[in-house]
C-alpha cells in the first residue's frame, strides 16, 4: 500500500543516513569503493566537442563524407588567405602578395614540416598545361586558338585578337565575368607586350628585346596568371594539404595552432598579413573554444555555487558538504558515460557543467531540513534523520521525475540527444546516490569533529549569512490574496505568450561559433574578395564518364561557382582523339609559320585603334557588371580613371602616336621585335599542340592525388558555391540545385541541415515524450490527476513566457540551446513537486508555513541551477552563451512560476473550490 | 453503375481544374493589367548592391512599344557619367547594345537575352518584356488561395512557360494580393531553386494604373540585390516614337 511503501522507502533512507552519520568512515570507504569502479570508466571516455561529430553516423551521406574523407585526404584542406598590408599601390601590392606565396610555399615545403604537411599549392602547376594544352582544351576553345594564330606576326595576331574579343565579349557580360580571371591575367600579358612593342617601335637603336621579357609577356597573356589572387590582386590564397583529416582530431587540435605560428611568423616581414580558414581549422576553433568555455564554466559555477552554500547555510563546511558529493556524482557520471557510451559529445559535455547546479538541489534540500531540525535541538543523527524523512520523498521523486525525462530522449531521431538523454539520466541519478551516500557521512564528520574540539556553527556566519525573512511574507502574501497572484501570473504568462510563436531557429551554423573567430570571419572573405567559399560539396564517383556528365550539367547551375575534379585534367579518349587531330592541323599551322620581313605600319595602327576601343567596350561591360579586378586592368591599359575618364597616356597611347608619326622608324623597329616575337610565341605553342594522348599516369601527382582514390577505382569532384554554404537560405537553393543532378553530393554543410532538422523536430519530439512521461509520473507519485495537472501548469507558462521573452529579444533556437526544452520540462516541475509534498503534509490553511519551510530551498535550488546554466554565459562560444541564457531564462521563469503561482493555485482548488488534491488510495481507506 | 460515379466524379475533376486554371488566369490578368500597354516611357534609378555595398545607381529611360505583333525595347543609361549613352535595343528576340566609350554597336545573340542587364539582377529578358507584362509567356495555375506575404492575403500562383517560349525561366511563382490584385512577390525558380525574387511596393495611381514605384531583385545565388525606384512613368506617352527602335537611332545617340 503506498502509505507503507513510503513509509518503507523512508525508513530504509532513514536508517542508511543515520548509520552513515555514526559510521561515516565506511560510509565514506563504500563510496570510495565505488568511485573507483565507476572511475575506470574515465580512460575510456573521450571528449567529441566538434559539431561534425554530432552528425547522425547511419546517414547514407554521412557516410559518404567520411568515405571521401579517408579515401582522399586533399579533400581536408587548409586555406591560408593572404592580404597585402599596403593595397593602395596595386601593382606593389601584388609583388608582395605573390613573393609572399611563393615564400610561404618554399617554407612550407621543407623537410621539417612534411610530417605535418603534404603538399602546399600557391599557385598553379603550368607545366602539364604547357605541354598538354590542346589536348586539354575544349574543342571550341580550340578552334578560338586556331583562329587567333593563324599568323604570328604582329599585325595579323592583333587583327585576330580583335575579332577573338569582338566575337566572345562583345556586350556578352556573362562570358566576360565567367572568364574574368582568365581575361584579366591575359590583359596583363596583353600589356607587357604593347609595352615591348611601343619600347620597339621607339627605338631608333635597333637593340634586342629582352628575350626573357618577352617570353614572361607571351607565356602570361597564354597562360594568365598562375596566383590564387582576388579582384584587385592585393589578397591571395594558398592551399595546405595536411597530413591528418578531420577524423585526426587530436592532430587538428595540436598541429594546425603549430601551422598557423610558423606561417604569421613567416609573413612579418613580407609585407602581408595570413590568416587560415577551412573545415579543419574551423573545426580546431570550435573544439578550444568550447573546452576553454566548459573550463572556465565549470569554475565559476562551483565557485558561486559554493560561496552561496556557505552564505546561506552558514557553515564554512557546507562547501565540503555538499560540494564533495557534488564533484564525485559528477566523476561517477563521467566514468559511468565511459563505460556506456565512450564519448561527451558538445551537449552532453555541457549538461556535466550543468550538472554542478542540478546536483547541488539535492544537498541543499536535506541540508536545509538538516539545519532546521539541529535549530531545533536535535542530534546529528537524530537531524539527518528527520531531514532524510521530511525532505526525501520530494527529492526522490524530483530525481526520478527528472532522470526518467531525460532517459525519454531516446525516442529522439538524433544520436545526439539520445546520449543527451542517457549522461543527463545518469548524471541524475549518481547525484542523487552520492548525495544520499556520502552527504549524511560527512555530516557525521563534521559533527564528531565539531563535538571533539567543543565547537558549536560559527557566531559569524550566524551573523552575516543569507536572510530568507522575505520567503515567509511572500508565502502569507500569497495565501491571502490567492487569485490574483494567480490572475497576475497568468496574465503576464499570455502577454509575453503572444510572441511566442515568432520564435525562430538559427540557420547559420558558422553564428553558434565563437564571434570573432578569424577562421569565420575569413569565409565571408573569400566569397566577397574570390567570388568562392572554402566549404563545398563533393560528390565520389567510380565511372569516370558518369562524372563527366554529372559535371557539365553541375557547372551550369546558378549558384555553382565552378566544378574541381580530374575531368579537365584528363579528357576522354574520344575527347582526347578528336582533340588530337585539331592539335595536329594547328600544330603543323604553327610549324609552317616564320616571321615577316615587313609591317604594315598604318594596318597595325588601325588594329591598335580597334584595340583600344575593344577593351574600352570591355571595360564598359566590366563597369558595369561589377567586375573591378577587370575594370582595374582594362582601366590602365586605357589610361582611364574609375569613372571613364582619360587621365594618362599609355603604352598603346604612345605606340599608336609612334605609328602615326614614324619618327623613330617604328616600322622597322617592330620588324626587328617580330623576327623574336614569332619564334617565341611558337615556342610556348608548339609544345602545347602536342597530340599525344595523356594517360592517368601522365597527370601531376598533385592534381591526381586530390581527385583520384589511392587506389584508382574513385574519382572525387568538388562543387564550389558562389555563396556561403553556411548560410541557410543560400545552402537551401545551392543543395536543391545539386539535388536535380545528382542525390549524392555530400559535404560537411550538409551538418548544417541535419543539424537545424534536430533543432526544429527532435526538440519537440523529446519535449513531448518528456512532458507526457513526467505527467505519468506525476500521476503515479501523487495518485490524484487535478494535482498532477495543476503541478504542470507552472511549466507549460514557463515555456510560453520562454518562447516570448525569446521572439522578442532576438534569440533564436538551434540544435544545442533546443535542449533547453526538455530540459526545463525535467527540473522546471521540481519546484512544484516539493510544494506539492509539503502542501499535503501540512495540510490546509497551512501554505504559508509551506512556502516558509519549502521556500529557501527551492529558492536556493532555482539560485544554483540558474548559476549552474548562467556559467556558460561568459563563453565566447555563442552556441554556449545562448544555451545558457535560454536555461538561465527558463529556470528562472519556472522558479517564479512555482512560487507565486502554484501555492495560489493550489490554494484555490482545495480551499476555495474544495477540490480534492489527496491521493485517491486515502480517500479509499477513509 | 459502376461507370457513371466514375464518369462524375472525372467530369468534376476537369471542372474543378479548368475552373481553377480560368481562375488563376483571371487572376494574373488582373495584376498585369498596370504593366501592359503601348508606348510606355519610364525614367527609373537603379542600384545594385553587392556584399551589402552599393555600387553607383545607375538612371535610365526606358521606351517600349508593341507594334504589328513584335515588341520594342530601348534602355538608355543617363547615369552614371561612366555609363551614359550606353543603350540597349530589343526587338522580340534580337539585342543590340551601343556602347557609350566607343559609340559602337554590337549586335548580341539572342541567348544573351538571359544575362545580367547593366550588371542588375535583372536579365535583358526581364527588362524587355515589362510592356507585355511579366506573366505573357507562362501559363497560369492557381496553388493556394490563401498565403500571406508582407502581412497581405495573396493568392499563389505559379506560372509555366507556354510550349515554343523562348528566354523562360522553368517557373515563376507569383503572389499576388487578394484585394487589390497587385503583384506583391514573384519566386523566379531554376533548376529547382528559388534563385531570384521580385518584391513590388509603393503602389500608386498614375494614368489611372496601380503601379508599383519601387522593385527589389533579390539574388539567392550571390550576395546581390537590385533596387528599382520608378521616377517617372507614362502610358501612351508621346515620348515614345517608332524610329527610336532602330539601329540608325542608336548611331544618332550622343
């Protein structure tokens, strides 16, 4: 029968706690005894604290990420983003900036570091292009070449140039933006060689033309520009292919800070400032900055919790108390997860530091009984008795209540909270048996200590500590007017309420992280300043044709800003065939070609007129599109300022005066230039129209190893947005425009989605089952349904005074402050619960002797949980400093709930309108 | 006995949906009915943001006319210095682009009907077509009654390209206000994505039209917008003349 149940329950608590008050030295030796088994448990147990360890493992994609992961280990990336320290001089700061990377990258690439680093890139291999070039071009591409070289004499190639440009830019905006890197190397070429041209044309010496010049001009105006480099040259990428993966978190976390050491010290006295981004480095910020958080967290929580216990129980013990059961409950559950589960993930590692401000409920509610009865005069063992008596079945029942809501997160979908539920069930649960063990144990201690020296509590702390006289009136307050303290707090409980349903839920992964962190800031960087994010999606397929297909529809897509794989470094073998026959033809073009003995003066002239006005339309379009890294260009080979205006003669400027004016016998001098201009040019071409076939040997190691598996048998392509991935409206339309083409593109911002999925359907999920199990329990302790449903009215305004004050204070849901949810539903009833225990013990007309006797408990209870929560506060890792507002915010909600409405409520059924709140087996019995 | 159920229940269907379609379609007349018309003349600001910077606004007049079942478009930048007396010429499918550093003209393939104008969010398409109305090429079908946009009851309509339709987007959706009919927001969608939207605002009454003073473009593919401001617009204008739509005319601008 449930009053001898109790009655044995108690009595069996009753019995432990006395003989443990008397014998605390095997009280004590028991509970070491069991810290030690439960502490093996510590060795097996690691600590997960990155969001890419949160993604649910039986996903199809996860898998596959992890499989690209360690099948091509390129695919981790380290991204050193470059910026020149003085950008007002451009072509000063593009020396710098590519004498930087090429510094950093021989740096980089010595002996030393190759046990951290696998290859660095700063800039782009020409040598396979060199020699391979046609074969790797597309077949229009081909005859574009074809056309522009027919004949390599000057006034012919210029001619060519023209139509060339005419034909592909001329008012087509988009091909000149999709091509602006390109175009903009070439133009700088273009430059070089007007310049050498109109040096020529005014020489009256006849001297040579700096042979090495002249190839540097051609090979640039071929080639473009070989650097990484943004819009106005003045920023520059490199990329770090590390000899760990993101599945090396131990070497993320050591070697990357090492890296970054070595490269801002390298960089300080050229010129230039690094930083680094990308996953890994992200993912390295994300883990010291939560272990720095929980750190400092779990200091000040145990700190203020501490003090506050000395303050209020007046005991310079009561830290010892209460705090050594507290720290072992806390290694229990930590060595029970070991054995469980082996990992603390970034929820489960947060809710241990949470656990400091849970844990100490149950030490404050049988310290304050415990206090109160020794007020009265008992002994020691007489007053943990009575404490364990009076204060228990509410603690037992708060414990179970809340262990059991936690170990009902299993119905949620993600594996995160399922090992939320079980740490945060366990962590109950060892609390509360530590507390029960070793808590009366050290109050018997303290007692024979204190009897031994002839001490009595201290006369100071008597004076200083914490007063709770307010309890009492506030307890009498509300007894007498009873409906409108419930009027009031239900009125502001559905003023605050309204917004509720305004509450959003963050879609930027990358805002949870710490602000500030240079590794997020340098993504929006790199979409502002290279028109790419260093994050994509990746896609691993085994037949190389199908990869072929699926990258030409890919590359088509609005918000695909390029497509990287094998496939433009190695064409098929009919690509390859067709392409060798073309390469032929142009091949043999070049070989029949010599330079011309004459020059037509003023035909050149007019070509170079057309030129001019070319690049000027060009520059229009560039204006006009917002292509300034063009636009920069075209403007100093026109001699234009930003707004159009003509404010500098240039090279073309003087040559075509020179042509005009033939004073120097230009003509002459650029027939002398020709004589070297055509051999030269046809060194750089002929190699290219090399018509052998390229096998997948044939490619360079680097480019092979990035997108081919170890093996040979999978080839990786990479998807680089125009956008940020991060972004959730961005990645939204990024991921549906992939998914036309292909389902099985994955990728670490795939983590974002799954992630915003938790927080919008497992939150509700958990909340649900929590809400539903602990009403059951509810039911089952009180034996009566009114009381079980008047006790959950506290939290249901709890959490629709939270979503409010939330939608209007700007915070937003995501996948870690969720939690809260549950959460508040396990510990926000406690408070009253233990009303509710009281109520029925001292009956009637008794609330407010119920709320002065229950009242610093639950006071100091809330007081310490809220502490517990608000140390995540200071945190500069904002998933942290958000989940500790929303808790701190929840629970002092629940807190005011349960004081000032619940007694009133209660108040209200059974004395105003009689309802019966008593358990239905004593009504039975009477 | 089995058959006529089955009859009924069919024959209601095609009606449900033909009176559905004929719905929407009414509906989208309605909200086109301030954007069509001949001989329209309009002097609008446009500036694009890009990475939350603004970049010059550009100012231009537009002209278009629809005459012997062809349209006309002629876009002439006044704004900025940069851009002044560059100018663009659509008629039906052809584009022809006179540029102002040269005094050139080029003419463009019809496929560049679909690239940025003026680097806008906006393509020549979008801005050629605007005296026919947005919605001439698609067909109309209803699909919800009632979803609020910018705190209005709007119908959602989505509309397909009609069969032969060149320069098309796969589908727009379009939400138009349920009281007054105005165009409050168009989805332009591409292989399957919202990649731009159209936001309509500042109705006012001008030549007995409900028309929008202000439109935004808004990219979901870069970081960009395009921010239309309407300063002046005339239906049946005067200023509005056939020659202007010819090459000659484009020589003749200074």
């Amino acid at each position: 029968m449930p009053a001898n149940k109790e009655t044995r329950r108690m009595r069996m608590l009753g019995a432990w706690g006395v003989w443990a008050a008397k014998h605390w030295v095997s009280a004590l030796l028991i509970a070491l005894g069991i810290t030690v088994l439960l502490g093996l448990g510590l060795s097996r147990l690691r600590l997960e604290l990155t969001y890419y360890s949160l993604m649910p493992k039986d996903s199809p994609k996860v898998r596959d990420l992890q499989n690209i992961v360690e099948t091509f280990p390129a695919a981790s990336s380290i991204v050193v983003v470059l910026k020149a320290e003085n950008s007002a001089d451009r072509d000063r700061a593009r020396q710098t900036i590519t004498a930087a990377v090429d510094s950093i990258v021989v740096e980089l690439s010595r002996p030393e570091y190759a046990a951290s680093i696998v290859r660095v890139q700063g800039r782009f291999d020409l040598d396979y292009i060199r020699e391979h070039g046609l074969i790797l071009s597309k077949k229009e591409d081909i005859e574009r070449f074809q056309r522009m070289f027919t004949d390599l004499n000057l006034v012919p190639l210029i001619t060519h140039l023209n139509d060339d440009f005419e034909r592909e830019y001329s008012g087509n905006e988009k091909k000149l933006s999709e091509e602006e890197e390109q175009t903009s190397g070439q133009l700088e070429g273009l430059g070089k060689i007007i310049g050498l041209m109109s040096a020529a044309a005014a020489d009256g010496n006849g001297r040579e033309t700096d042979p090495e010049e002249l190839s540097a001009g051609l090979d640039q105006f071929i080639f473009g520009s070989p650097y990484f480099l943004n819009r106005d040259g003045t920023m520059a990428v490199l990329f770090i292919q590390p000899a760990f993966t993101i599945n090396d978190l131990e070497r993320v976390v050591a070697e990357i800070p090492e890296l970054e050491h070595i490269i801002k010290n390298k960089v300080r006295t050229l010129g230039v400032t690094a930083g680094l981004t990308g996953l890994l480095v992200v993912m390295k910020d994300e883990i010291i900055t939560s272990e720095q958080g929980l750190g400092i967290s779990m200091i000040i929580a145990v700190v203020l919790i501490l003090l506050l216990m000395i303050l209020s129980f007046r005991m310079y013990s009561a830290p010892f108390i209460s705090g050594i059961p507290l720290l072992i409950g806390i290694l229990w559950t930590a060595g029970l997860a070991g054995w469980v589960m082996g990992r603390l993930n970034i929820l489960s590692a947060m809710y241990m530091v949470a656990l400091v401000g849970l844990g100490i409920d149950y030490a404050i509610h049988l310290l304050t009984a415990y206090v109160q009865e020794r007020e009265h005069g008992l002994t020691v063992a007489e007053s943990v008795l009575q404490s364990v008596r009076k204060s228990g079945p509410g603690i037992l029942t708060g414990a179970l209540t809340t262990a059991i809501a936690f170990f009902a997160l299993q119905v949620a979908k993600s594996q995160m909270v399922k090992e939320l539920g079980i740490v945060a069930g366990l962590g109950i649960l060892c609390e509360l048996a530590s507390m029960f063990i070793i808590l009366p144990a050290l109050l018997g201690f303290r007692g024979s200590r204190l009897a031994r020296k002839g001490k009595s509590d201290s006369e100071l702390l008597r004076r200083v500590g914490l007063r709770y006289s307010w309890i009492p009136v506030l307890g009498e307050r509300v007894s007498r007017r009873p409906a409108i303290f419930a009027a009031i707090m239900l009125a502001a409980a559905i003023l605050v309420g309204t917004q509720a349903g305004k509450v959003q839920v963050e879609g930027n992964i990358m805002n949870m992280e710490a602000k500030g962190l240079e590794s997020i800031e340098l993504q929006d960087q790199m979409v502002k300043e290279f028109g790419m994010a260093p994050d994509t999606m990746s896609v691993t397929e085994t037949n190389l044709q199908q990869m072929r297909e699926i990258e030409k529809k890919i590359d088509k897509l609005e918000s695909v800003k390029t497509v990287d794989s094998i496939v433009p470094y190695f064409p098929s073998p009919e690509e390859q065939s067709l392409r060798a026959e073309q390469a032929l033809r142009f091949r043999r073009q070049i070989l029949a070609l010599g330079p011309d003995e004459t020059l037509d003066r003023e035909q050149l002239g007019s070509q170079l007129q057309r030129l001019e006005d070319n690049l000027l339309e060009m520059s229009d379009l560039a204006f006009a599109g917002g292509m300034d890294k063009l636009l920069d260009k075209l403007n100093r080979l026109t001699g234009r300022d930003a707004t159009g205006e003509k404010i500098a003669k240039t090279d073309l400027d003087r040559l075509i005066l020179e042509l005009e004016t033939n004073e120097s016998g230009s003509a002459s001098g650029l027939i002398r230039l020709q004589q070297q201009f055509v051999p030269s040019l046809q060194a750089i071409l002929l190699p290219m129209s090399n018509p052998e076939a390229i096998g997948l040997d044939m490619v360079p190691p680097d480019i092979r190893d990035t997108y081919v598996s170890s093996d040979g048998h999978d080839f990786l392509m990479n998807i680089i947005p125009t956008g940020n991935p991060w972004d959730e409206n961005f990645r939204s339309v990024f991921t549906n425009q992939i998914a036309t083409v292909t389902e099985r593109a994955t990728g670490l911002v795939l983590v974002a989605d799954q992630m915003t999925e938790i927080a919008q359907h497992d939150g509700v999920r958990a909340a649900v089952t929590a809400l539903l199990v602990i009403f059951l329990l509810l039911v089952l302790d009180f034996r009566n349904i009114k009381l079980a449903l008047a006790t959950l009215l506290p939290l249901c305004l709890s959490f629709l005074s939270l979503f409010g004050i939330m939608s209007l204070a700007g915070i937003k849901f995501d996948f870690i402050n969720i939690i809260a949810v549950p959460l508040l539903i396990g510990i926000g009833v406690d408070d009253a619960v233990h009303f509710n225990h009281r109520y029925l013990l001292e009956g009637k007309g008794n609330m407010p002797l119920v709320v002065a006797r229950t009242g610093k408990a639950v006071l100091l209870t809330s007081v310490t949980t809220i502490i517990g929560f608000a140390s995540f506060i200071p945190s500069i890792m904002r998933a942290m400093r958000s989940t500790g507002i929303v808790l701190s915010i929840a629970m002092a909600l629940a807190y005011l709930f349960a004081i000032l409405l619940h007694p009133a409520v209660l108040i209200i059924m059974a004395e105003r309108l009689g309802l019966n709140i008593h358990p239905w087996t004593s009504r039975r019995k009477k | 006995m089995k058959v006529l159920p089955l009859l009924l229940i069919t024959i209601s269907s095609l009606f449900a949906a033909t009176a559905g379609a004929q719905d929407a379609g009414q509906i989208v007349r309605q909200a086109e009915k301030p954007f069509i018309g001949n001989k329209i003349y309009s002097v609008s600001e446009m500036t694009v943001y890009r990475s939350g910077s603004a970049r010059p606004t550009q100012v231009v007049e537009g002209y278009t006319m629809d005459e012997g079942g062809r349209s006309y478009s002629l876009t002439l930048y006044l704004e900025p210095a940069r851009m002044k007396g560059t100018a663009y010429l659509i008629i039906d499918n052809d584009l022809w682009v006179r540029f102002a550093s040269t005094g050139r003209i080029r003419k463009l393939s019809s496929s560049a009907k679909k690239n940025s104008a003026g680097g806008t969010d906006f393509s020549y398409s979008d801005m050629g077509d605007s005296g026919q109305g947005i919605a001439k090429k698609y067909q109309a079908t209803l699909e919800n009654r009632d979803v609020i946009v910018a705190e209005r009851k709007c119908f959602q309509i989505a509309l397909t390209p009609r069969t032969g339709q060149e320069d098309t987007y796969e589908k727009l959706v379009a939400y138009i206000d349920q009281q007054n009919y105005r165009y409050l927001k168009i989805d332009y969608i591409q292989s399957g994505a919202v990649i731009k939207s159209l936001t309509f605002s500042d109705y006012r009454n001008t030549d007995g039209r409900d028309y929008p003073f202000q439109m935004i473009m808004e990219s979901h593919t870069q970081p960009s917008r395009t921010e239309v401001v309407t300063k002046r617009v005339e239906f049946d204008s005067t200023k509005v003349e056939e020659d202007m739509f010819t090459i000659s005319y484009l020589q003749r601008i200074q």
